[in-house]
C-alpha cells in the first residue's frame, strides 16, 4: 500500500478564536472568519459574528503514516457526527464581541 499526503495551502482573515475543542481525530479551532461592526458599548466598537470556522490544528501529524491513516478510517463515522454537531455552532447567529470591553454580564 503506497502512501501518498498532498499540502493543500487555504488563507483566511482570522478575526478572533473562539475556543478548541478536542475530537478522537485531533484538536480543532474555532476562529471567527466575518463580522460586522453593529455599533459601540461605552465607546467601544461591538462586531457581531458573521461566520466561523473549525480549522485542525493537528491534522498533519496524525496523518504521518499509513497505519495512522488506516486508524482514522475506522473512526470517521463518529468523526462525521461530532462534525455535523459542530457545523451548527459554526452557523450560530446572534453572537457579539468586543475587543476593548467586556460585554458579558457579571
């Protein structure tokens, strides 16, 4: 069996992260890929999410060899349900952010 791993390159304008979350098949970030500024909280700018993005964070190590790759083959299956979970925070509307003060309530 000949093992074969090709680079794909893609660049995004990361405008925050979100947060990691870790699967069986490695580690993902959540980035902010748009927003819109919605106004300003005590003179601030407030952006609101416009869209997010999961990236793996990992994906090249655990893909080094074909063993590996054979191991993540029997692991897609739950793999493609948490993704499908995570494709729904991704289309999440109505979340807010500020980059010089804390929006959240105490």
């Amino acid at each position: 069996m000949s093992c074969a791993f090709q680079w794909t390159t893609k660049v995004f304008i990361i405008y925050g992260v979100v947060g990691t979350i870790r699967l069986l098949a490695g580690t993902y970030l959540l980035v902010i890929t748009s927003r819109k500024e919605v106004g300003t909280y005590l003179g601030f700018p407030v952006f609101r999410v416009m869209s997010m993005k999961f990236m793996a964070c990992n994906g090249i190590l655990r893909l080094s060899s074909c063993q590996e790759r054979n191991n993540r083959f029997c692991r897609k299956r739950d793999e493609a349900y948490f993704m499908s979970l995570l494709r729904t925070v991704e289309s999440t509307l109505g979340l807010y952010y500020s980059y010089e003060t804390d929006l959240t309530l105490k």
